[in-house]
C-alpha cells in the first residue's frame, strides 16, 4: 500500500505547451486514485514561498488546449542555496507534502535531486521545447515548437519566393539543434546550422546558394540554431558574397507559446498519469522519460548523468535533400 496522500506539482524553467496537458493529467489521476493534489505557483519560487493552492478536477478545467502554464513558472536563485533548500523543504513539511511533481528541464531536475537528497520524495516530467533532456528522446512541448518553426518558414518561403530572396531563420534549441533540424528537413533549407557540428560559411552556405541559384532556384533558406546565433552576421555576409537580398528572422518567444498539438497534449497526458502511478508503487525519486520509443523512467541522477547527442541520420538526410 502506498503512503501517499499528498502530492503536489509544480512547472519550472521555460514554459512549454503542454505543460497545462501535463498538469491536468497529474491533477486528475491524483483525485481519481484518492489523493490530495495542491499546486505550487512559480515554481521553486512558489515552492520556498509557500505559493501553494489545492487543486480540484475544476482548477484544471479548460486548459488542456492552452500554452503556457496555468501555474507560471519561475527561475529561482534562492531555491539553489542551501537556506531556500531548507524553505521549501519545510513549506513541504507545513503543507504535508509527501510527493514534489516537477515539470520542466535538466535545471529543474537538479533541484529536484537537491529535494530528494534532504528526504523529498520527487518525479521529473521533461517539459521544454529544446528536447534537449538527455534520458529522454521526447520533451512536452518540442513538437508544437516544430510546428510553429514549421508555420513561419512556409510563410517566408511565399515572400522569399515573390522577391527571390535568401531567408536566414535562427530558432530556438539552447544549445541543442532539434528543432533546427527537424524543421530544415521539413521546410526543405538549402543549409542548417548546428551548435553540435562545426561549419564553413563558404562551404556549408554560400557553395549550395550559389549551385542553387545556377540551377534555376527562386529562393533560398538557412536555418540557424540558437546555439550559434548570428543570423543577422550571417545573413549580411550571404548577401555581400552571392548578391542575393537576404533577410534574417529571428523567431524568438513566438516558439515557446501556442496552442499544443494532439501529440503534446496526449504524451503529457500519459506522463501526468504515470507520474501519479509511480508515486502510487511505491517509486521514489525518477524522471519519466521516453526510450526507444516506450514511456518509462529512470533514477534522478542516472536521468541526469545520461547524454544526447543530435541524430546523425537527419543531419545526413538534411545534406542529401538540400542538393
Ligand atoms: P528549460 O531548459 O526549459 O529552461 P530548466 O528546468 O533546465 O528548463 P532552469 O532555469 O535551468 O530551467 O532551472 C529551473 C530552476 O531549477 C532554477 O531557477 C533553479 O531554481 C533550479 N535549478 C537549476 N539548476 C539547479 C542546480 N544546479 N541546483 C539546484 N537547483 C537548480
């Protein structure tokens, strides 16, 4: 028989559509299986604050459709002392807290393992549009990203076409080059650029706008991951060396908001639920994750000390299709 009467959880670093999805599902799984749900606000902030409210099926009512997180989110440098520790273990105390849900990235799991090494039982549910978590090949959050990535370059493409123009797009990924990938494959770049892999401008960029040009392109598309920046360096240095007017986007916040797409919304829903279910075996201290393909979970710190790199085979196919 599990202990647990009171859960509680909590959304954290960059917020991420699906995020509400997530938090619904631990919501709702909780009060279906007899517990007690409350909500932390703001994160570790929240938490240390004791900004915390009881959840009811109501509270999570008419959100699995929205963006952002109906429990906002924060980035708290209190909570990663030693004293902001002790605070918020104790509001855990106060508030009766047996178990922490924490929906966000590998930061957020960092104070989650600082939690549980104090007594603090916790689950890690990876929430950010980077997927860049290294236990898990999905984040919540990654695929409405790519699809508002996605919505932009097919716009830009109909003004880059009219004009024959070049577009260079920077988007979002910390330093990691999924979304850029993913979406230069799906949006059909003449060259992406990644924070994992070296790049000659010459070579990469300037070499496969030229040979398209000479081989009867209208228009032309760069995709720059964040990780490397300069879009707007890179785009000025393309159009002095191939006379081409280019252009640089910058797509910035746009990607973290929106409405989240059905494999957002239901991934979330199924990590929500199997959080409540760990906690309801008897399981302590794991990060929910997916793992060729099948949701599962791992120990905190081996979640945390686990790595990713960037999938070989699209960069490959990205070079292949840019020809
Ligand atoms: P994202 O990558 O989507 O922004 P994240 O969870 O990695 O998500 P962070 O800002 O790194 O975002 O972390 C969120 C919060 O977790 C921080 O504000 C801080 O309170 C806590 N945190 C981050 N790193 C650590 C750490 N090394 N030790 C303890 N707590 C941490």
């Amino acid at each position: 028989m599990s202990e647990i009467k009171t859960i509680a959880v909590l959304t954290s670093g960059g917020d991420a559509p699906g995020m509400n999805a997530a938090v619904r599902a631990v919501v709702r799984s909780g009060i279906y299986h007899g517990l007690n749900v409350l909500g932390v606000r703001k994160g570790y902030e929240g938490l240390l604050h004791g900004d915390i409210e009881k959840m009811t099926l109501r509270s999570v009512g008419d959100i699995i459709h929205r963006g952002g997180t109906i429990l906002q989110t924060a980035r708290s440098k209190e909570f990663t002392t030693q004293a902001g520790l002790e605070k918020a273990m104790s509001m855990m105390k106060i508030f009766n807290i047996d178990a922490l849900v924490v929906i966000g990235g590998d930061g957020s799991y960092r104070g989650a393992r600082d939690l549980s090494e104090l007594g603090a039982n916790v689950i890690g549910i990876p929430g950010t549009i980077d997927n860049d978590i290294g236990c898990t090949e999905y984040t919540i959050g990654y695929d409405t990203a790519m699809n508002t990535v996605l919505d932009a370059i097919d716009k830009i493409r109909d003004t880059s076409y009219s004009h024959e123009r070049c577009s260079v797009l920077e988007v979002m990924g910390r330093n990691a080059g999924w979304i850029a990938i993913n979406c230069g494959i799906a949006g059909g770049a003449e060259a992406v650029i990644l924070p994992e892999k070296n790049f000659d401008i010459d070579k990469d960029i300037i070499y496969p706008i030229i040979e398209g040009r000479n081989r009867g392109k209208k228009h032309y598309l760069v995709i720059v991951a964040e990780g490397v920046g300069g879009a707007v360096e890179i785009a000025e240095y393309i159009e002095k060396k191939t006379d081409i007017i280019t252009r640089a986007t910058i797509l910035g916040y746009i990607q973290r908001g929106g409405c989240p797409t059905i494999k957002d919304r239901v991934i979330a829903s199924q990590m929500g639920n199997y959080a409540v279910e760990l906690l309801l075996a008897g399981k302590k201290n794991r990060i929910i994750a997916v793992h060729n393909g099948k949701m599962t979970d791992f120990e905190i710190n081996e979640a945390l000390s686990m790595e990713k790199s960037i999938d070989e085979e699209l960069v490959r196919l990205s070079k292949i299709l840019a020809l």
